[in-house]
C-alpha cells in the first residue's frame, strides 16, 4: 500500500482589486478591524493571520487610533508593535495582547507573588514574577531593619545588598502597574519579605487557584514539625520550615523588623521535615498533573490523602503511574467534589 503524504491546505484570503485599473496589486481586507487600520507594506495580511503582531511591525499610521499596552510611537501618527501578540481594539485604543508562552503571568494590583531578585540597582531591585517584564521593588517600598521610617539615604543605597541580592527569593505584593504592564512590588507588610528553610517550584501560572488565603500553616504527618505554604499567585511556589522567631508569615509589628528578617542563613531542617516538604511539593504537582487548580483546602486534603496511603516511613514505597490521579481523586472525595 503507498503512502502519499499532501501539503496542508492553504487559507484562502478575500482579495478586492484596486480601483485604479493601473495598478493589478491585490490588496488584503481586514473586517476584523473594520477597515480602519491598515498594515504597512509586508505588515499587511490576511483576517485569519493578522490577529498576530511581531515586534517592530507597524500596526496604523492612522492619527485617530490611540496607542495602548504592547505599542509605542515611532512617529507622531504611527503606532508600532513592542511585543509579539494578539493585536487588541477597543473603541479607538489600539494594544497587543502577549501571548501565553511569553507572558505566563498577567500582574494585577494586590496580587501576592513569589519572585526571584534578577538585577541589584542604586535604588531598586529588578525581580523575575514569571510574567513578560521583570518587576521592580523600590527601596522605599521595604521595612528597614528596626521598624525605622524615614526616607531612605545615601547610606541606605550604599548597603542595598545586605537587604536583598542576586538570586534571593522574596513574597511581595503588587502594588502598582505602569503603562507598559511592568508590575512595582513592596514588601511593607510583615507576611512579606526574603524567604529561606525551604522548596522553591514553578507551576503554571493558571494552576494556581485565586482566593483569600495563598499563606497557611500545616501540622505534617509522623510528628515532623509545622510548614509553611506560599503560594504566588505568578505560579511560583514555597515550602518550607515554620519560622519560630520571624518570618514573611509570621505577624509582627514594624517596630519589631530586626536584621535577622533579611538574612539568607538557613537554619537545620530535620530529615523528617525534608520528606513531609517534599511530599506536600509532589501533591502540588499531582494536583496541577491532573487538570486541577491548587488552593488550600484541596492541597490539605489530597496531603491527608496520601499520608493514609503511606503509613510506615521506614520502606520504600512503590509509586506507580496512577498515582496522582489516586491521591487527587481521594482527595476530592473528602471535599465532596
């Protein structure tokens, strides 16, 4: 038997001639857009394709369209791409839309996030939030060490590094956002700040289910200790060991910041509290695996779900593959879901 391998099928494109008999030139139509804006030379194209933009490409020279978030002005009159998306109209404001693989994450203000410090400044710090622009927090927008408010020196930016560095991990609030979608964070509050003693993952950013609490406690199972959970509403996430003296959880009053709040020593984590941690970061990507978005109530039940399916910590365990479907599905049973 042959096999006979076809090319795709190619999208059929409306066409309308020029009125000048002159010029045989074809031009495309876009109702998307109602005939308002006009794509430029090689920009133009077809209803089906032209929902996409590339960055540098020229969206209108039309002096009636205003400009909005993926766009800039070259020009007095001509509106460019910054960004590769979907090309968005309402009324006459014309913005792009990032697109998903490039902007995981869509910041809104009040949101709580974990980030990662990418970039040290003078007097700010540049954080990844998983979203397409790196986020920015202001040295004014944290506690210093002492409860001390005041405006910030020129001491206080020569010592930036003792407060956050390269690489250190921080839950922070949204607080602002600037026309260009960049998100300014603070980290005022005391459930906010420098995290340490333990697991730092990444979900997709839509695996995390919005609500009222993203902090909570848990007794884990086998005597182990308390955990603390964060979880960032940009999909990342943290795990670690309760905090006996302070903490980004922990409620404190601004008077009682000590240095001890931006230290990046972490403290002994027993083997007991290592595997409950790990086990509660595995029901997150069981949960997650499964097509489920994760808040409190389901992560603690699918966690009870699988301390009842492993009882002796002493051996090994056989995990096989449908073990997260198990573990979830136990666990919305005990929801009512």
């Amino acid at each position: 038997m042959v096999i006979s391998i076809l090319p795709p099928p190619q999208p059929v494109q409306a066409t309308r001639k020029l009125e000048d008999d002159s010029d045989e030139e074809d031009v495309l139509v876009d109702n998307d857009m109602d005939g308002d804006v006009e794509m430029d030379g090689p920009a133009k194209r077809s209803r089906q394709s032209r929902k996409l933009v590339t960055p540098g490409e020229i969206i209108t020279d039309d002096t009636r369209w205003m400009r909005g978030h993926g766009t800039y002005i070259k020009d007095p009159s001509t509106i460019v791409s910054s960004v590769s998306g979907t090309l968005v109209k309402t009324n006459r404001l014309l913005s792009v839309q990032t697109l998903a693989p490039l902007a995981p994450y869509v910041p809104e203000i009040g949101d709580m996030v974990i980030g990662r410090i990418i970039e040290v400044q003078s007097k700010r710090w540049k954080v990844d939030i998983n979203a397409s622009l790196s986020a920015t927090l202001m040295l004014s927008s944290i506690n210093l060490p002492g409860g001390i408010l005041r405006r910030r020196t020129n001491a206080d930016e020569l010592q930036i590094r003792t407060f956050f560095s390269e690489g250190d991990l921080l839950v922070a609030e949204v607080q602002q956002l600037y026309q260009d979608g960049m998100a300014s964070l603070h980290t005022r509050s005391m459930k906010f700040g420098k995290l340490r003693n333990g697991w730092f993952f990444k979900v997709p950013a839509g695996g995390i289910l919005r609500s009222k609490s993203h902090v909570w406690t848990i007794s884990a199972a086998g005597g182990a200790g308390d955990i603390d959970v964060l979880l960032g509403v940009n999909g990342y996430l943290w795990i670690s060991k309760r905090s006996e003296t302070m903490g980004p959880v922990d409620s404190m009053r601004t008077d009682e910041v000590s240095e001890e709040l931006y230290s990046s020593k972490n403290e002994y984590i027993t083997p007991k509290l290592r595997r409950e941690i790990a086990r509660l970061g595995n029901c997150v990507k069981a949960i997650v695996s499964e097509g489920y978005r994760v808040d409190e109530g389901l992560l603690n039940a699918v966690y009870e779900a699988t301390c009842e399916l492993i009882i002796d910590y002493e051996e090994d365990v056989e995990v096989g593959p449908d073990w997260a479907s198990t573990v979830v599905s136990n666990g919305l049973q005990r929801l009512g879901r």
